[in-house]
C-alpha cells in the first residue's frame, strides 16, 4: 500500500491467458487481416502481452509482424522520440501499429509526438495500450466492442451540440465545464478502428472533447499519467479546485501525493488547464481495478489537465503534460438534463 492507495494482489499470467484479448484487439478492434503489416512497440515489463498481440495478428494471417522493445532505442524515459524510432516503423511500412508498453514520467511529450507521426505521416490504423497488464487484457479487452460503439455513438449524439455539462457526486465534486460546439470537438473512442488513420486507447469506450473553461470542485479516486502506477486505486479522493478552466489548489489527507501532484502539473506549461472532459461508456466494465488505461472507460467521468489532443479537439493551445482525473459515482447533467446517476446511464434521456 502506497499513499493510501488499493493495490491488488498480482496473479502470473501465461501467454495462453492473454490471447482471447489480444484476438479482441487485433481482429474486432483493428480488423488485422492478410493485407496487414502489424506492427507492436511494448518493453520489457509488457513484453508477454507484446507477444499476445503478435500471436493473434500471425493466426489473422498478417503479411508481416514485428515487435520492438522501447529499451532498444535508448535510456528511459523518453522526453522526445529517440533516434532511429521512426525511422525504424517507416522502414517496416505497417498498416497497423499497437503500442503496449508502461508508463514513465515525462514520456507523455514523446507519446504524443509519436502518435502525431503514427496518425499523419504514416496513416495507419492503430490500438494505444498505454499502461495495459495482464489484469486488463482478460477484463476490459473481451468486452463486445460492437455493444461498446453503439453506447459511444448513441451518448455522443446526445453531448456534441451541449453547452454546458455539470457533474457531482457524494465525495463533493461539482463541476462544470462549458462547451464549445462548432468549435471544439467532441471525439467518438468506439473501439474499432477499421479505416486508416483510425487511432484509439484499448480498452476502450469513451468521448472525449476539450472545454471552454470549467470551475468547481473535482473529486478523483485514481490518477493518470505515471501516477496510475504510482498510488493506485486511492481509499480517499485527491480534491481539485478549479477556477476558470484552470486547477488553483490539489487537497489531499496525505499532503505528500498532493504536493506531487501539483509539482508535476507546474512543471510545463499550461500543465494546470483543464484539456479534456471525457464521458466512459463500457459498460462491461463492472468494478475499477487502479488501472486508468482501462478505468477511465468505466461508466462515468473523466478530466484531464495539461495537453488536450489540439489536432483532435481543434483547440488552440497544447502542453507537453496530461493527467487524468476520475471521480467515482457520479451525476451527470447536460444543459440541465441528468443522464447519469451515480454511475449509471439513465439510458431513457439518451
């Protein structure tokens, strides 16, 4: 136990266990079939899922599969893409790409700068697994993603032309966020990603979009980035205050993850702002396992400070952090009207 967080027991996995999710991600999610060139980027600490993946996209037939160890390319963590990164998967010509590696403080920067290139230079189709474990590939990964897209798509037709979206829960968040439709977007995380260019988390199942501004009082049991990893699943909620768009005070009983917290915030700029609001929408999910990669699918909400995915959103500023966020149980409201209570769609006004 770290910083009153909930770890879990840890469990050996073989590579038998982990294949009916790989099959999930490479064929209903990426829809890997012989014209295929997969390629998988993971490290030492993901290699057996790495390998999942690579066994499941040989049974689809892919013409061509490589995996690639991140420690190859040089001493993480990574702040920008090492030498000869791209040029080694520009050299392999892949249609599609799976990254399945841990997360590393200050890698966030290198991520992002890689899936710029994954998405508009190379145009593949591409599964990000930022994060993902044994745990999650035999939970959130054998989920139905047909099931997972239609929720998304029904939810995001009911949000993309909101202006303003509340949300509160018992541990005292209320916030709200307001929106700018016309302007910035909201981004459908369906789980299939079929056509190239097609580019999303596994698990998956969200919306995302990135606010106009926000204020209030945001609760959050679990922390993105390499804090996941980090604290786990928190027994008490770190308390976020917000004031036009922008966090001004993190609270916590243990003052240290507190502090760790808004130091790493204020360590880039813009790091405070609020980037993304996001709405979960995998309902197969049934409890939260300390995992953001796949917590942050579960139905509900989350936010995230720093970078909030400007080529995606069309906002017009960016950061070389982003931190998730997510409260438990909420309440959901758009433009007045409740959708959620307490964690579950109310699926009557959707």
């Amino acid at each position: 136990m770290q910083g009153g967080a909930t770890m879990h027991e840890t469990k050996t996995y073989t590579l038998d266990d982990l294949l009916p999710g790989a099959r999930v991600a490479v064929g209903q999610c990426l829809n890997v079939g012989a014209h295929d060139r997969v390629y998988i980027i993971t490290d030492r600490d993901t290699l057996l899922i790495g390998e999942a993946l690579a066994e499941a996209a040989r049974e689809r037939g892919a013409a061509a599969v490589r995996t690639v160890l991140l420690e190859d390319f040089g001493q993480r963590p990574f702040t920008d893409l090492p030498e000869g990164f791209i040029e080694a998967i520009v050299d392999f010509a892949p249609t599609v790409t799976f990254y399945a590696a841990q997360a590393q403080p200050g890698e966030i920067a290198f991520r992002i700068k890689m899936g710029g290139e994954l998405r508009q230079r190379l145009n593949v189709r591409h599964g990000h697994m930022i994060g993902i474990t044994p745990d999650l590939m035999v939970s959130g990964m054998l989920a139905d993603y047909e099931e997972v897209a239609a929720l998304t798509m029904r939810v995001y037709e009911r949000v993309k032309d909101a202006r303003e979206i509340r949300v509160t829960n018992a541990d005292g968040t209320d916030f709200t966020v307001q929106l700018a439709p016309g302007e910035l977007r909201w981004i459908p995380c369906t789980g299939l990603y079929h056509t190239p260019g097609d580019w999303g988390n596994l698990p998956e199942g969200e919306l995302f979009t990135s606010p106009a501004t926000a204020n209030g009082i945001l609760t959050a049991n679990l922390l993105g980035d390499h804090f996941s990893e980090k604290y786990g699943l928190l027994d008490e909620p770190v308390r976020f205050t917000v004031q036009n768009g922008e966090v001004v005070r993190v609270e916590h009983p243990n003052s240290a993850i507190a502090e760790d917290v808004w130091t790493y915030l204020n360590s880039a700029e813009n790091g405070r702002r609020v980037g993304e609001f996001a709405i979960g929408t995998n309902t197969a999910l049934t409890e939260l396992t300390g995992n953001l990669l796949q917590d942050e699918k579960y139905p509900g909400v989350h936010v995230a400070f720093g970078n909030p995915y400007p080529d995606l959103t069309g906002a017009q500023w960016s950061s070389r952090v982003h931190v998730d966020v997510i409260p438990l149980r909420v309440n959901i409201f758009v433009d007045g009207v409740q959708i959620m209570k307490e964690g579950q769609f109310l699926f009557e006004e959707i």
